[in-house]
C-alpha cells in the first residue's frame, strides 16, 4: 500500500520508518509543522502538570522549565509524551492515557492546582473538567501548528494518516484541491476526528486504538489483508 503520512515532525518520521519496514510505500509529507511561541510559564507551583504531547514536552524544556519550577506530578498523553518526560528523568503519575478524556477518568478527582502544557487552540477538555469540580486549571501555549503545505504529485495513495482535526483540515484542503475522491482509507486517532473527516467530505474513515505507531501499523496491516 502507499501511505501518505501527514503528521508533525519528529513523528512523521518515525512512522515511516515503521511503515516502511512493514512493507509500505510511504510518502512522508506533514501537513503541519510545529513553531514555537514566546509564552512564559504561569508563575506558581502546580499539583499536577499534564504535557499534550511530546512537542508539548520538548518545547517546554526548551525554555528552561523543569520540575524543579513546578515540583508536582507530571503526565503525558500518548505514549511519545511520556516517553519524552521518562528521558528526563520525570516519573509520570498517569500511564498509558491516549487522550484527554482518558486523563479525567484515570485522575477520578483534580488536584487543587492543574497546569496544562498544550498547542494554541488545543481542546480544553481537562480544563473544563477540572474548573467543573471547583479546582484551578492554568495553561501554558509553548507551541503552534503552522500549514506546511505540501505539494501531492499525481502518484497513487492508498490511504492517509491523519493525527488530528487542525491535520485533517489540511489534508482535506489538499486533496480536494487536485480533484481526487473522498474514498481513499483515512486513518484517524478517534471517532470525534472521523466525524470531522465525513464533515470534510471522507467516506472512508478508519478509526485507530490512539495515535500510537503500533496502532496505526496494526490497522494498516488489516487493511492489507481484508
């Protein structure tokens, strides 16, 4: 199969890679690329911080955070985010969590005082949910999505790796844009993704366990086989 693998760097690479050595043809093209803002860190120490992702980790640390500034426990989401926290030394409270909707389920309660490490305009689900229960929640912008825009040629695709809705918006763009149809296999991360691929015009969503790489590897590989 050729697969066109959308996501942000590093990972897009190293999806491809795994790709690749599964027997794919793989045409390695974010959709986005990751810039960083200039925010500092809210002052104050925090209970628990939560990372969105490993941009969310790497750019933080780029700034000189570290868990001295905010001693409380840490957490990421996806399995990137906590390997990037573990490779720094930070133990993570949570394990395993593949979304925000899966950190207030495994939190139960909030900690008085939250600290979220996100992408501008990310989803405030945590957020919301601690602000619900009478705790604090602060956020903290370290990175943005940018379009990269990329440039398809008229080489067949047999399905498409989507990491997200601002992803998949970009992807839509592009593909309409060169008069191609809306059934090529489009694998997404949950079901609120392939609701916006049908809004977006795809009739063909495959929804994945995560983002993960091995999830998109195993779906790809039942795709090949069905």
């Amino acid at each position: 199969m050729r697969i066109w693998v959308t996501r942000t760097e590093p990972g897009a690479s190293r999806l491809s890679r795994r790709l690749t050595c599964a027997g794919h043809a793989v045409l390695n093209a974010p959709v986005l690329n990751i810039e960083a803002t200039s925010n500092v860190a809210p002052t104050g120490c925090f209970d628990f911080v939560l990372f969105v992702s490993s941009h969310a980790v790497e750019r933080a640390f780029a700034t000189g955070w570290g868990p001295a500034l905010s001693p409380g426990v840490a957490a990421g989401i996806g399995r990137s985010a906590e390997i990037a926290l573990h490779r720094r030394g930070i133990r993570t409270r949570l394990c395993g969590v593949a979304d925000a909707a899966a950190v207030t389920r495994a939190l139960v309660t909030p900690p008085p005082r939250t600290l979220v490490v996100k992408g501008e305009g990310g989803r405030d689900v945590v957020q919301n949910w601690v602000r619900s229960h009478g705790a604090s929640a602060a956020e903290w912008d370290v990175y943005r999505r940018v379009p990269a825009k990329p440039v398809l040629d008229d080489e067949r695709i047999d399905a498409i790796v989507a990491a997200s809705g601002d992803g998949l918006r970009e992807i839509a763009e592009i593909w309409f844009a060169g008069g191609r149809g809306g059934s090529v296999h489009l694998l997404v991360p949950s079901s609120r993704v392939a609701g916006l691929a049908v809004a977006c015009g795809f009739d063909n969503a495959v929804v994945t366990a995560g983002a993960a790489d091995d999830a998109v590897v195993a779906a790809l590989l039942k795709l090949r086989e069905g």
